[in-house]
C-alpha cells in the first residue's frame, strides 16, 4: 500500500477525521470513505438543515401581528 503524507491541514480537520476514524475502529492513517458514505451523510445533512429552516413569512406575520 503507498503512504501518502500532507502537510499544514488545519487542526480542525484533523481532529474530525480522527474522530471519522475512530468512529470506524481505524485510525486516521487508515481512513477511507466509500461514495455510499458520502450520500448518506449528505442526505443527513440536508433533512437537518431543512428543520432549521422557518417560513419567512410566517415569521413576518407574526412580527406584525405582536405589534
């Protein structure tokens, strides 16, 4: 197997794959991330992100309606 190394990843990054990796029972050094991983976490992301968002305006109508 070759060994890749790169340099000057910001430490955020590097903490969430390791975390990724553990998550997994690998370490970081053997991380790997299948297309079937990625559109899951997508589609994850996306139905939470949908919950976080509100009506305009329904929010506008009831500013007005407080007034």
């Amino acid at each position: 197997m070759a060994q890749l190394t790169v340099r000057n990843v910001p430490d955020e990054i590097v903490r969430s794959l390791k975390i990724r990796a553990a998550h997994h029972g690998r370490s970081a050094e053997a991380l790997r991330a299948g297309p079937a991983d990625f559109w899951t976490k997508a589609d994850a992301l996306r139905s939470r992100s949908r919950k976080q968002r509100s009506d305009s305006a329904g929010l506008q109508r009831e500013m007005r309606d407080e007034r």
